[in-house]
C-alpha cells in the first residue's frame, strides 16, 4: 500500500521512496560528486537509516522526499 501519492511528468514518476530504493541511494551517496550537497559520502548503513527517516516522514507527516524513477527504463535517478 502506497505510503503517499505518486505524480507523473512526460520523463519521471514520483513517488514515495521504498525499500526497493536502497541500490540507488546507496551509489548516489557513495559517489563524491553526487553526495557532494547532500550531506556527504556515506556508508550503506547510513543510507539505509536515511531513507528510512524519509519513509518515516511519509508516515508521520504525509510527506517529505520523493524517489524520482525515470519512465523510459523503470530505474531509479534520484531524490
């Protein structure tokens, strides 16, 4: 059961983030120059801890951070 609403764009769906998520977290924060804003390199238990607050924030509060997944392929491009 979806955790809140997803929006679509002619390239992107939305949505809340998911477990499903963790690979793509994981190379974005492992990659200097992508982590370089947001908050730094970080080890995969770190990543995994910040998505579940983003998670969390969707069940507490009915929002927070979205996971940008790119139509065309189904993969997941960011947050």
């Amino acid at each position: 059961m979806p955790i809140g609403p997803t929006l679509e764009t002619e390239r992107l769906i939305l949505r809340p983030p998911t477990a499903e998520d963790i690979p793509g977290f994981c190379e974005m924060m492992a990659d200097e120059e992508a982590a370089r804003y947001v908050g730094g390199v970080q080890v995969p238990h770190m990543v995994w801890r910040g998505l579940a607050a983003l998670i969390g924030g969707w069940t507490l509060n009915g929002f927070s951070m979205w996971s940008a997944i790119e139509k065309s392929s189904g993969e997941w491009v960011g947050r």
